[in-house]
C-alpha cells in the first residue's frame, strides 16, 4: 500500500460539527475503499491565498492516509461531487 496525503478546503459557513461530519465522510471513503487513515490534522478557518467564488475563508482539513493505487481517484470523484469543497489536492508521498 502506498502512502498519500490530502488537503482539502470546505466552505466557511458551517457549524465545527458539521465540519466533523464531512471529516468523517471521507475518511469513511478512505476506509471503504481499503485504505487506512493514519493521520487527520484539522487546521481551521484561514485565509484563502485568493478568493474563489466570493469567498474569502475556508476551513481545512490536511489527511495522511495509506491505500491502493485506485484509491486517491475515487476520493478526488467524492471531493468533486460536493458542492460544499472549495478545493482538494491528494499527492503521494515519498517512500
């Protein structure tokens, strides 16, 4: 299993629990589909580096997980479906 790590910015106008909520929901794609979370960092609302949309915050949530080469595509197709992520980047890392 390879090593890979997303970050990926939820729009600012939810409560912390809803926030948790979609945490959840994509570590629980990660788990459905083989792959193991190793680590969750919740950064917060920041500042974005330019506005999308009208908006200037986001909340982010950084994810080191490990799992199968097919697994960071269906997780890119989850990030893509929800109107509520901003934006999304899954990288692989270094062995």
């Amino acid at each position: 299993m390879r090593k890979y790590e997303a970050l990926y910015i939820i729009r600012p106008n939810f409560e912390e629990e809803q926030y948790k909520n979609f945490v959840e929901k994509y570590n629980a794609v990660i788990q459905a589909n083989g792959g193991e979370v190793i680590k969750v960092d919740l950064w917060g609302k920041r500042r974005l580096a330019y506005e999308i949309e009208k908006i200037h915050d986001g909340y982010y949530v950084l994810v080191e997980f490990r799992g199968e080469a097919t697994l960071p595509a269906e997780l890119e197709r989850n990030f893509r479906i929800n109107d509520e992520i901003l934006r999304y980047i899954v990288v692989k890392q270094p062995e």
